[in-house]
C-alpha cells in the first residue's frame, strides 16, 4: 500500500518536473560553447523604434487569433465581447509560460466564466483551433522547404518526419471529431440510455458535457464562416513571419542579408520548438532558432543566440504582463455590470458544464 503510494507520487513528480527538466537540457545544449557576453552585447544594441514595432506586431497577431476564435463560437454566442475572447487567448499564453499546455484549460474557463457560456464547449472549440493551427504551420513547412534556397529536408533530416507526423494527426483527428458528430445521436441513444439505466445522475452529467463538447467541435456552421476562419488562420501565420521579420531589425547590424523568406524558414522551424513542452517553448524555442540562422543562413552563434533570447524574452514579459493587466482590465469592467470578478481559483469553482 506504502509502495504504491509512493510510486504514484514519484510519477506525479516526475510529470510536473519533467518539463523543466527540458527545458534545463535544451537550455545546456542551446548555449553550448556560445559566448553570452557577445550575445548580450548585440542586445545592448538594440533599437528602441524597432523594438515597438515588434511588440505592437507580436500583440496584432494574437488579436487575429482573437477574432478567429470569435468567429468560430458565433454559433454558441454570437455577441462575444472581443476584448474577452482577446483576454482569454492572451491568458492561455501568459499561463503556458509558467506551466506548460494548462493555459489551454485556463484559457477556456477564463472566457466560459466572462461570457457565461459552456467551458466544456469552449474545450471543444479549442480542440478545433489547436488542429487548424497544426495543419497551417505543417503547410507553411512545406512551402519553406520550396523558398529555401537549398535542400532544407537535408539539412534537417527530422523535418520530413515531423510534417508527416503532423498532418496524420490532423487527419486522424478531424476523423475522430467527425465521426463523434455526425454518430451523436447514436452515442446518445445507445451508450447514455443504458448508463442511465444503471446511474441516472451520472448518465446526464456526463450528456450534458457531451453535448457541450460536441457544439464546440461544431461550432462552425456556415461556408462562409469557414472560408473566413481559413483566412484568418493563413492570415495568422503571415503576421508571424512578419514578426520574425521585424525582429532582425531589433539589432544594430547589417541587415542586407535578412530577408522575408528567412524569416518564413525561421518562424515555421522555429513553432515547432514552441510544441515541445517546456514553459513558454523555453530551451526548444532557443535550441531551433540558433540551428537555422547559424547552420542554415551562417549568422555567427553569439548574433543566433541574442535574437533568440531576446524575442523570446520579449513574448514572455509581454505575455505574462498583459495576462495580468487584462484580468484586472476585464473585471473591472464586468463589476460595473454587475458580474462577480474572477482569477486563477475561482474559473474552477463551479461546476464545469
């Protein structure tokens, strides 16, 4: 019993630490025989003016995630507030950044609780998001292996079987949702009448939540909006190069050799990092940005590790500053309407249907 014990405890640990643990190893590996004090000295230079336009691009792109997202629950509520559903996204990230994939949870129980709608459809329209965010930047890998100047899948062998991981789980995963929906009067009929038999409480606790999950999976009705959530993710992955862009320019150096397509090279490389679980891509983020601008565009490793350091350091301060403004932003708003104020304990309170 003792033994047992101790043995789910060790493993609850080991999960907890094991994303810092990464994050420690890429960190090493990333900075590996690098000279930080040269790195932090192209830091020391850097443009204030370009600075600002990075950041207000950095904010731009969320805000468009924010508007997708808007547009994907209009069939569950059509007169979200944006300045919530903006709250809620900037909150998933600003969380990611201290414990790594629980902004997800965060972010759908922040904007269940502000809106007043089902957190457990707010999930399901997560889930749909996270899939139309794999298959776009897994596309805009393949489109960097054409504007790369050379043979990117023979500079990164593990490239080609990321994608293709990366699309069978889209596809994989679109079949699943699919056939959840389109078989939901069956699962109601079949599984949840004979549960019932034998619990009632529990058989509708558990219809409800389905129910609610499959709205989020749903949520999507019309063509047009489909054709617009397609536009805003494209659009979404345009502004991102256009960051990676503008941050070359945060440096004080030559910036004859930058260009929009290592820009494209870099951010779609460089996400990927960011889904490996480490607190805000932290180490990943790192390790695969100094890789590309030093192995593939030869950037010495000291100017590879500055602009990693630095954009990642300006995500995390705006990130986490912004959660927290926004929370106090947004309650005091909706306290003058007469809504309960809510923070990291209280989203978790009630029941989530």
């Amino acid at each position: 019993m003792i033994l047992d014990k101790f043995k789910k405890e060790f493993i609850k640990a080991v999960k907890y630490a094991l994303p810092f643990l990464l994050m420690g190893v890429f960190l090493v590996l990333a900075f590996y025989k690098i000279d930080l004090s040269k790195a932090f000295g192209y830091i020391q230079k850097i443009s204030w003016f370009w600075l600002i336009i990075y950041s207000l691009v950095f904010v731009f792109s969320h805000y468009i995630r924010a508007v997708r997202w808007k547009l994907m629950i209009k069939s569950i509520k059509s007169d979200t507030s944006l300045l919530t559903i903006f709250s809620s996204v900037i909150i998933g990230y600003g969380v990611n950044c201290v414990v790594p994939r629980l902004g997800e949870v965060y972010k759908g129980l922040f904007l269940g609780k502000w809106e007043g709608l089902s957190r457990t459809s707010m999930f399901g329209s997560i889930i749909v998001e996270r899939v139309i965010d794999i298959f776009f930047f897994s596309l805009a890998a393949v489109i960097s292996v054409y504007i790369y100047s050379g043979d990117l899948f023979k500079e990164l062998t593990w490239l080609p079987l990321s994608i293709t991981i990366a699309f069978i789980t889209v596809f994989v995963i679109i079949f699943i949702l699919y056939l959840i929906v389109i078989k939901k009067n069956f699962i109601n009929n079949r599984f949840f009448n004979y549960l019932g038999k034998y619990s009632p409480k529990t058989s509708n606790f558990i219809k409800e939540n389905f129910d609610s999950l499959i709205e989020g999976f749903s949520s999507i009705k019309t063509k047009k909006d489909f054709l617009m959530v397609v536009f805003y993710s494209a659009l979404i992955i345009v502004v991102y190069v256009i960051n990676t862009y503008t941050g070359f320019f945060l440096f004080n150096v030559p910036n004859e050799h930058f260009s929009f397509a290592m820009a494209w090279v870099l951010m779609t490389i460089g996400s990927i990092g960011v889904l490996i679980p480490t607190p805000g891509g932290t180490g990943s983020y790192h390790i695969l940005t100094i890789l590309v601008l030093s192995t593939l565009y030869n950037f010495n490793n000291e100017f590879s590790a500055a602009y990693a350091i630095l954009t990642h350091f300006i995500s995390y301060v705006l990130f986490i500053g912004m959660t927290l403004f926004l929370i106090i932003l947004v309650n005091r708003i909706n306290q003058k309407k007469g809504t309960p104020r809510e923070d990291f304990f209280s989203v978790f309170k009630s029941r989530m249907n």
